[in-house]
C-alpha cells in the first residue's frame, strides 16, 4: 500500500473518534443548557426572594443586590459599603482572614430585625450575604426578657418583703421528696443554702430545742398524715450558734384525697419575745419599787385613821401627795421605757437642778447605803447646774446607777456622784470601787447583760441607755480593778431658752 493512503480501519478509527467529539461537544452543549437553565432559576429566585440577598466584593462593597434587600436597605445600595450597614460584621471579618468559617450579624431596619448570614465566594474575591427575618423571633426574645425581668423584680421584692417580715417560706413535695427553702429561711436558721441540705425534712427539726422537739415532730407527722395544720412557737439555736425565737406554721395540700404537698412558713420573732419578756420585766420591778411608797402611804393613812385629822398628821400630808405622785411616776415610767425601747417616745421636757434630784435620791437610797456600809459622796460645782429633761426619768436613770454602784461596790467604799457644766450640757459620773466582770464589759449597756447577782436582771444599764439617748445624750463607762468603775453621763443642753444661773 502507497504512502499517503490510509485504510479502512484506520478512517474507521477517526471517524468514531470524530463522533465521540462530536458528541461529548452536544453533551457539554446539553449541561451548557441546563447550566444557564439552573442558573436563570438560580437569578430568578434570588430576584423573587422575600428575603434580601447580597453580593459584596472583598472591601465590603455591594455589587449585587436583590429588590428585597433594597427594600430593607433602601434604594442606592450598590457602592455603598455593607460595613457601614451592619454593625459589627467588618470586625467579624476581619477575625476570618486566615481561617474563614461563616458568620452571622443581626441589624435592625424600621421595624423589623435580620440575621445576615456572611459566606465567602468559592472564588474567595467576595462575600454572599442572605438575610433572614428574625423579628418574631426578637420579639419574643423580649418578651421573654421582660417577662424575666418581671420575675427577677417580683423575686428580689419578695426576698426584701422576708426579710423586712423576717419571714421564710419552705414547701415538701411528698411524691418527690423534694423540699424547697426560700432565701429568708436559710439566714433566720444561719446556714448558707450552698452548704447545708435541708433535703431531709427530719434533719430540720435539730434546730429546736430538744424539750421542744417532740412538740413539732408529732405536729408534723400529723400534718403528712391527716392533713392538719399547725401553729406553734418554738426556741432554736441556729446554725451559727445564736438564740433565738420562731413562729411555725404549715399547711397541707391534698391530691386524690391525700396528702400532696405541705407548706408553710417560718417567722422569727425574737424581737417580739424580747419585748414581752422586756415588759414583764419592766413591771415586775415597778411592782417591786412600788411597794415601797405604798408602805409610806398606808402607814400614813393608818395614822391619820388611829389618831384624826391632827395637827402633826396634816403636816404628814405633803409627803403623801408627794408618795402619790411618785407611784404614779412609777408606774408611767414602764410606758415610757417599753416606747423609748421602739424609738417613738416624746419627751417632754423642763428645767430642773440636778443636785437637788441628786438631794433626794441620797434620802431615798439611804437605807440601801446604811445596810452596804457605804456613804454617798458628792463632788459638785458651785451653783446650779440645769438640765432640760423629765426629772423623773432623770432622777430613775441615776437611782438605777446609783443601786448597781452600791451593790458592785465593796463594803464600806464609798459611791460618789460628781457633776461638772459645760458650754454644751451636763456631764455626770457615778464611780464605785468594784469592778465590773471581764465577761460583761463587752454587752454592759445590752438588754439582761448582768453577771453575779441573783436577783439581778440586767435592766438597770440597758434603761439608763434609753433615757440618756432620749434626751438626746449618750453613756458610757471604765472599769478596772484599780480605778474601779465609772458610768459617764453626757446630757446636752439647748442654749436657747437656758435658765439664769
């Protein structure tokens, strides 16, 4: 065969390889079409989106944009940076530049919240931004956030209204076993709610005083049992050692007919013992100090019954208005001290000479020296020296002192009682040779703060405080075993309307 002429094989073989390429030509032809086919649909639902959708170059700026994000953009977007359109994007950005991963901003227009959801081109020369519509959603974010709000408000005032009430509330789940504390109860039982667990309803009871205890574990066994309520007053010792007070109460809830959950509430009410054992005891020494001028007075009334209206009785009877009118002060004086103690009491006050109360209290008192073996000495300064005050507050003040002093002092030292006038007040000091105990110097002036003395109730400082305070001046006091103790009484004294000396 010539050179130059092929053969039928060999024209054969071009031929298919001609119509392979003639057909892989068609089949990129067909994917060609269906390419600008998906494509179109591609631009026309990007067109039609009720979302915005975006095309920026790689400095943020927009090359593309669809009608919706015009019309949450507004009009004359293309050029414009999305930079400047979405907060915070160009720094977010800006992280991505070594490692992309997508992101998402949210920005709000008018009325209405998007999440912008950034993807970077495969081509890496831009970004597609696609924006969601996120407003429902950020509205109930808020209110969810507001409704938060409300019960973070609702909660700290419930949490203040405890503590002012000094009140806690607990329920018991009997199905779960669960118990639940409010924050209140766990500072009146002086326990942290991070430390201790009050899941064990019976560990709770330790709290109250074992003669107590069984009072409140048979109340509450009935409570789970049947259902019925209780009510009760209990002494416990808390959790960091204090004394105190509590009021019980609980209440069931029924399911199917038995007992669900119970409830209840827990008060403290120190306070309120304190002053009804206060009280009490506020008048329990007035009944004892009255006894005294009503010695006087039914001595005098007998006399004047055996013998008639005598010229030597009738001479009696100035000291018996004035036995009358000391009982009355008497017994006023506990309204006075039980107000002073709540901080409402109005004092009334005038002039009086404090040596001339101190005159009479040394009469008073002198059968209490005579038995002790003790003299009163006085150091004052010439004159007068004025107080304005209630005498007989005043005048109970320095006989409470004056008794402690007798009583703390060793037999046959003498007490003294010295006064000296300032430009300001008055300044008046009780010393006595005894000294008062290491363990009492801390609370000397607290309410039933008293160490050695068995009728002793603690009162007699704690009511010198209160008046001194209520006429606006203070009290304090020294103590050694040398020096002894001395009580400083500071009663200041309004210039204005000052009596002559």
């Amino acid at each position: 065969m010539r050179e130059g002429h092929k053969t039928g094989d060999q024209l054969q073989a071009e031929l298919a390889r001609a119509r392979a390429r003639l057909a892989a030509c068609e089949a990129r032809c067909r994917a060609g079409a269906k390419d600008r086919v998906r494509l179109a649909q591609l631009a026309e639902f990007v067109l039609h989106n009720p979302s915005p959708v975006l095309r920026t170059g790689l400095d943020g700026l927009i090359l593309r944009l669809n009608p919706a994000a015009e019309r949450v953009l507004g009009l004359g977007m293309l050029g414009r940076s999305v930079f400047d359109l979405l907060p915070g994007l160009q720094a977010a950005v800006a992280e991505r530049r070594a490692v992309w991963e997508p992101l998402c901003v949210e920005a709000g227009f008018a009325d209405r919240w998007y999440a912008f959801h950034v993807v970077r081109s495969e081509a890496r020369d831009g970004y597609y931004i696609y924006g969601n519509d996120i407003t429902e959603r950020r509205q109930a974010e808020e209110s969810l956030r507001r409704t938060q709000a409300i019960l973070a408000h609702s909660e700290a005032l419930l949490n203040q209204t405890e503590r002012l009430a000094r009140v806690g509330g607990w329920e018991f789940d009997l199905a779960s076993g669960d118990i639940s504390w409010t924050r209140e109860l766990y500072r009146i039982f002086g326990v942290e709610s991070s430390a201790y667990d009050q899941g064990d309803y019976k560990r709770n009871f330790d709290f109250v005083d074992p003669i107590w205890r069984p009072s409140l574990e048979s109340a509450f066994e009935i409570l789970l049992a049947e259902g019925s309520p209780f009510d009760l007053e209990l002494p416990i010792t808390t959790g960091d050692g204090r004394r105190r007070w509590i009021r019980a109460t609980a209440e069931a809830e029924r399911s199917g007919g038995k007992v669900g959950r119970v409830y209840g509430n827990i008060m403290d009410i120190t306070e309120l013992k304190e002053s009804e054992r206060f009280r009490e005891d506020v008048e329990r020494i007035i009944r004892h100090e009255i006894k005294t001028p009503l010695c006087g007075l039914l001595s005098l009334a007998e006399l004047v019954v055996a013998r008639g209206a005598t010229e030597r009785s009738l001479q009696l009877f100035p000291d018996l208005v004035r036995a009358v009118r000391h009982v009355m002060d008497i017994v006023d004086s506990s309204e006075k001290i039980c107000r002073m103690e709540k901080g409402d009491y109005a004092l009334k006050a005038t002039w009086f000479e404090l040596g001339t109360v101190v005159e009479k209290l040394s009469e008073e008192l002198a059968h209490m020296f005579n038995r002790k073996g003790c003299s009163m000495v006085r150091n004052a300064p010439e004159g007068p020296a004025m107080i304005h005050g209630e005498e007989f507050l005043v005048a109970d003040m320095l006989s409470n002192l004056l008794r402690n002093a007798v009583e703390a002092s060793p037999e046959g030292r003498p007490v003294t009682v010295s006064w000296e006038v300032g430009p300001d007040g008055v300044i008046i000091r009780v010393h006595n040779m005894g000294a008062v105990p290491e363990c009492v110097r801390g609370r000397f002036f607290e309410k039933y703060a008293t160490s050695g003395k068995p009728h002793g109730t603690g009162l007699g400082t704690y009511s010198a405080r209160l008046v001194a305070s209520a006429h606006g001046g203070g009290i304090g006091f020294s103590s050694s075993e040398a020096e002894g103790t001395t009580i400083e009484i500071i009663m200041p004294v309004p210039r204005e309307g000052r009596p002559a000396r």
